[in-house]
C-alpha cells in the first residue's frame, strides 16, 4: 500500500494552541478518508472531555469504521476500545495482545498504569463507564463547533507592509548616521578635491598644449602635472578608506540594533510576522546593507561628481554647450524620473516577493513528514515554483527597465558628442568672427564628450540602483520602530528574590489585541509560599496566560500581580523572569551542547545536574547517548517530545527558584515516569509554589489547591477533595470525564 492510502497525524502547527492544532490536524486526515490512519499522541494536548468525546465521535464514529487506526498514546480512554494493545520499551514491543488479555495481567497493570486508571479500565470493561452530563455535553459540543482561535493564537499573520512612492529623506539620513557622520564628512570632501584634482589635471594639460613657451618650462608643467597626480591619488586612497570603514560600521550598526529589536520583540510581533518574512531581513536586506549599499554609493558618489566636472569643463571648454545644456537637462530628467520610479517599486515588489519563498521552503521542511504522508508533494512543489516564478517576474522586470534605460540614454549622449563636433569644426573656420575655443580647449572638450554616454548611464543607474538599495535600509528600519517589551523597572530585587513565593492575582484583565475578547477577565486568586496549585480548564481557557501575565510576555490593562508583596509591573522584565522557573508547553533546547541547554550560565556542578536528570527519569537516556557533552542539534530533534519535556524539567529543578511553573510538562510522557515526576517535584519543591497547568486529572488530584477556567474566567477553585465530592462542581466533571 502506498503512501496515498495513509494519513498520518503530527504534533507540530502554528498559530493555534496545542488541543486546537491537534483537532485540526485529525480532522484533515478524517477528511483524506485513507485506508490506514496513523495518530501520534492527538489526545495529549486536550482535555478528558474533549478527549472522551474525540475518541468516542472521530476515532470510533462512523466517519473512521472499517479503517485501520494506529493510535500512539499515554491516554487510558484510548484503551479500553483497542482491538489490539501493544507496549513498547526502549524501542522493543514489551508486550502483545488484546484488552481483555491486558486486564487479566497484573503486572502489566500495576507497571503500566496507575491504580486510578486501572480501575477506570475495569469499570470500562464492564460496561459501567460513565457518560456525559447534558451540561458536559453541551460544553463538548458547543467547544467541538465552534471552534475559535485560541488567545494564544492572536490573528492570522498580516499582509506584509510595502512602502510606495520615494524613499524618504529620512531613510538616507538614518544611513548616515550609522556610518557616522564624521566619516560621512571625510568621504564628502575627499571626494570633491578628488574630482578637483582631476579636472585640474587636464586642464593644465590643454594649457599646456595652447602655451607658447615651447619647451623651456617643461620640468614646471611637469612638476604641476605630477602634484596634481600625486593629491588625487591620495585623496583616492582616503576616500576608498573612509567608504569602506563607513560601510563595516554602518552594517554592524544595522545588524545589532535589528537583532537587538527582534529579541526584544514583543510575542504578538512573531504571532504576526512569518518566519520568512523575519529571515528576509536578516539575510536578503542586510546583504544589501552590508555588500552592495557601500558599494553602489561610492560609484554614485563618482559619478556625479564626475558628472558635474565634465559639465563644467565642457561650458568653459566650448561655450556653445550651455545652450544645449537645458533641453538636455529636462530630456534627461524626464527620463530619469520615470525610471527611477519604476525601477524602485520594483524592488520593492522584488523585496516583498522574497519572503513566500523563505516561509514555503520552512514550513515545507518542517512538514515534511505530513506532506509525503498524504502525498501532496506536487501540491506544496506547485507553490513553491508559484512563488519562485512572481519573484522571477519582478527580477525580469528591474531587467527589462534597465535596458529601456540605456538605449535612450546612448542616444542622448550620441546628440551631445555630435553637437559638440559639430561646433568645433564650424568654429575653426577662419572667416567666422566668433572663436570656439583655442585647438587644446576643442581637444578636450571632445575628449570629455567621448565618455558622456557611460557616465550618463552609470549615473543614473547607479543613483537608481542606490535607491533601491535603500529600499533595504527603509525595511530593515521597519523593524526597528516595532514596539519593544518594557525592559526598565523602578525596583531592583534581591538576587534571592523571591524569598517565600507568595504569589497573588488582584482583578487581572488581560487581552493579546484590543478587537480579541479578554484572555483573562477580572482573575484573583491567591498562592500560600510552597503550596502546589493545579490549573485546569479547556482548550482556550485562559491557563497559558497565567504563565504569560506573571512572565510580562503579554501585559495586563488592569489589576495587579504581586510576588512576595512587589508588584512586578515595576521590576525590570529581564531581572524579573530570571528569578522564575519554568517549564513551557512546547520544550525547546538550544542547538549546543547539552550541559549548556542545562545549565546555560555554568553555576551548577555536574554532580548536581546529573542528579535532576536522575530525578526527572532521564539519566540513562543521556548516559546511553554520550552524556553531557553530546550536541543537541536544532529545536532539540534528537530527543523525541517526551524526552525533551523531561529535560527541560530538569533545567528548571537545576535553576531552583521558589516559583516553577509547569505548562503541561508531562502531556507526552508515560503515566508511570509522570507518577515519578510527581514525587520527584513533591519531594524536591518542598518550600517552593508550584504551579501546573495540565489536562490529565490524575496529575493535580493530590494539589493543595485547584483553579478551574473557563473562557478567561476563574470559575473554581478550592481543595481538590472537597471539590470532587461536590457532584455539581466543575472539577468533578473533569474528573469524571477522565475516568470514563
């Protein structure tokens, strides 16, 4: 069977939250109708009623019978209808056989599940599973169909903004700034005197034909000529210097404040900006800035003011010129004016047609796996050439315009060169009372007409070619006017703050766009120093944003958070996570060694780090990897999910703060090395105020206290004890739903 008869299921998406990525992605591969469906972990990132109701609707509804579902998986719910269970271990099959057959063996029950799920397997296979509430029901249904974007997901990536008309003034005048304006000043006057110098030199040497002297001064002219020589040499070498000094400076300047203002972006600035777009910037438009920019700008530098001396030389050469002069000047600028406006949108369209190209070829490679699985390669292939071919068809263009360019220019400059000719010979003529110019003037005026067709063109040429340049210049400062995280703070902390982790909400508001509804709305609660709170609720609730409001990832318009008694709004944000643990829902190593995605600052020992590995159940997988020194490579791909979720935890217990927050650390991890974790955090956190966001009950059941949300609103919380044996309350259908 070929890979068009499969669908496969992975964890990776963006811009929605986990459960919404997961729901979707099933939804695409139901829509497939394959033969064989293949789903990796797509319970993990839901909730127990959403999962139950998955289960019960997709993975077992009609729209799935007669196929072949293959469903990798920590989630109990799943078991109880498997035709077939298979348990693996370090990449052996442990075990083989039906459910009826797993519930007849103790010891794959008492080694693979929890005392809590085995009963709920059992009750399962009796018949007496428990069903939905017509109130869960319709909390199910009503999450199931309307699906919304979560607030972790903000809006869709935005149109990229294009500038239309010139470059403004003040794009130039940042330029300058960058490469410093002294230096700016240097390359200016060298570069007059350079021209000076030059001009100077020939017209001593038409002088010097028209002097009368014959040889008897021949050493002087000489003298002047080598003088002359010399001074533009030198005034050369110091105008290439500074150009190039200016150029490395500039490009270092622009590098560090982008790079600066990019780390320092706000989320939302990365929830509506592709990558490609990001990378556009940092590699196509800083090239520009760095390689080609100095570059163009020094010869247009050169040719303007050669420009402008072989104008001046002309009309003092040959008077006649000024009267062409003119009509010349207002053909020319004509011209200039309509190339230089298309030629700079143009680029700009080049610019902006980059970016597709950069985002296609990234989300192609990272869902690579999804798209061989439902064998859509032309599809993305299609694209991708889609995208190549309008990027082809501005370059085609800036092309095509610059040939137009150059054939009327080389007419112009044939008028100017026969114009000039004509005048030299008409003035020779001796019964014309009227002289042109004495034979050494005429010479060099036709001498200086000869090159005016490429000067001409490399002037303008290069002046459009210098405005599109800037055009990078104009991006690349878009980037550093995006608003930037509130870094300052008016307190400083101790640097064993917090002491006690005391932590206390007071009517937060929180929204991550003003046309999105509250993330948060009116949230207060309050966290005893070393109590081990739970947060639960589903998809969209509002649990991230917790983590994201006490982190400052996002900033609250109202309300308080307070640690240990400071309100963190006044703490500088760097200062302030740095003295926060955390687990993310994502887990994400850096490319690097693995005691540096460890222990990036080196204050820990190895025994200490090999110690949290051991703790968090994942020292023989280091061991048998190469231990600490082995390199992680991108994103952390040598590990699988679990693995890098089991490490980052222990990073966090290497950092040892007296607040971690847990995002659903353990969602991929198995229900025994999660009842490992759980001892290891409630043993090892003693004095510390946990907080764990999770989907699974069995992980929050033994909390001092639980928070349930709903749509932003805190709608419970309490003794997790006390709220089971209410029957009404919300906790207690999570609970249910979870043991059916």
């Amino acid at each position: 069977m070929g890979r068009g008869d499969l669908g496969y299921i992975d964890e990776r998406g963006l811009n929605l939250s986990g459960g919404q990525r997961a729901r979707l992605a099933l939804a695409r591969a139901i829509y497939r109708d394959s033969d064989i469906y293949l789903l990796d972990d797509v319970l993990s990132a839901v909730d127990s009623q959403v999962a139950l109701w998955i289960i019960q609707k997709a993975i077992l509804g009609p729209l799935m019978n007669h196929k072949t579902r293959i469903l990798c998986t920590h989630n109990v719910q799943a078991i109880s209808a498997a035709d077939m269970i298979v348990i693996m271990d370090k990449g052996y099959v442990k075990w083989a056989g039906s459910f009826s057959s797993f519930l007849l063996n103790p010891y794959l029950l008492s080694s693979t599940l929890e005392p809590s799920e085995v009963l709920s397997l059992q009750l399962s296979s009796k018949g007496n599973s428990s069903s939905y509430s017509n109130e869960e029901k319709s909390c199910v249904e009503l999450q199931i169909d309307c699906l919304s974007i979560s607030e972790e997901a903000h809006d869709g990536a935005e149109t990229e903004a294009r500038k239309e008309g010139r470059v403004e003034l003040h794009v130039y005048k940042s330029y300058a700034t960058f490469t410093g304006w002294t230096v700016v000043m240097i390359i200016c006057v060298s570069a007059v005197l350079m021209q000076v110098s030059r001009n100077g030199n020939d017209l001593w040497l038409s002088h010097w034909v028209d002097s009368t002297k014959g040889t008897k001064s021949t050493m002087f002219y000489l003298a002047v000529l080598a003088a002359l020589g010399g001074a533009n040499s030198l005034l050369t070498l110091i105008r290439a210097f500074s150009f190039s000094y200016g150029g490395l400076h500039a490009a270092i300047q622009v590098h560090t404040r982008l790079l600066k203002n990019i780390v320092n972006a706000p989320v939302q600035f990365f929830d509506q900006n592709p990558s490609g777009r990001i990378l556009n910037r940092f590699s196509s438009d800083l090239y520009m800035i760095d390689d080609s920019l100095p570059f163009i700008l020094n010869i247009l530098l050169a040719n303007v003011l050669s420009l402008l001396g072989i104008v001046l030389v002309l009309c003092y050469a040959q008077i006649t010129f000024l009267l062409l002069l003119f009509p010349f000047w207002y053909v020319y600028r004509k011209l200039q004016l309509f190339y230089r406006s298309t030629s700079r949108e143009l680029r700009r369209l080049d610019s902006v047609s980059r970016s597709p190209i950069y985002s296609s070829f990234t989300e192609t490679l990272d869902g690579s796996a999804t798209i061989r699985a439902f064998k859509t390669e032309e599809l993305f292939m299609a694209r991708f050439i889609e995208y190549v071919a309008l990027y082809q068809q501005t370059s085609y263009s800036e092309l095509t315009a610059s040939l137009w360019l150059s054939l009327r220019l080389q007419l112009l400059a044939a008028s100017i060169i026969s114009y000039i000719a004509v005048m030299s010979v008409v003035g020779s003529r001796g019964d014309i009372p009227i002289s042109f110019g004495t034979p050494g003037l005429v010479g060099l005026a036709l001498s200086y007409a000869a090159p005016v067709v490429s000067l001409l063109s490399n002037f303008l040429t290069s002046f459009t070619e210098t405005e599109k340049e800037m055009v990078s210049v104009e991006r690349v400062l878009q980037y550093m006017d995006i608003p930037r995280e509130e870094f300052q703070g008016s307190l400083s902390l101790d640097p064993d703050w917090p002491f006690h982790g005391h932590l206390e909400f007071e009517h937060i508001f929180l929204k991550y766009k003003q046309s999105l509804p509250d993330a948060l709305n009116d949230v207060s609660f309050t966290i005893a120093a070393g109590m081990k709170v739970g947060i639960i609720g589903r998809t969209g609730a509002g649990k991230s944003s917790i983590i994201n409001a006490i982190f400052r990832l996002t900033p609250i318009y109202k309300g308080r958070i307070l640690v240990d008694g400071i309100d963190v709004a006044y703490v500088d944000v760097k200062e302030l996570r740095g003295h926060f643990a955390v687990v993310p829902q994502t887990p994400f190593l850096f490319e690097g060694s693995l005691r540096d995605n460890l222990d990036p600052f080196g204050k820990a020992s190895d025994e200490n780090i090999w110690e949290a590995l051991e703790k968090c159940h994942v020292k023989e997988d280091i061991e048998s990897a190469g231990g600490l020194d082995i390199h992680v490579k991108e994103c952390g791909i040598s590990f699988s999910v679990g693995q890098r979720q089991l490490i980052c935890l222990a990073r966090a217990l290497i950092k040892s703060s007296k607040i971690l927050f847990l995002d659903e650390c353990t969602a991929n991890v198995d229900t025994q090395t999660t009842s490992v974790l759980q001892n290891t955090i409630s043993k090892e956190c003693k004095g510390t105020s946990v907080l764990t966001i999770a989907h699974r009950i069995s992980l929050v059941l033994n909390m001092d206290k639980i928070l349930v949300l709903d749509h932003g609103v805190l709608v419970e919380e309490g003794c997790p004890q006390v709220l089971l044996e209410d029957g009404c309350s919300k906790f207690a259908s999570f609970a249910r739903a979870a043991t059916v």
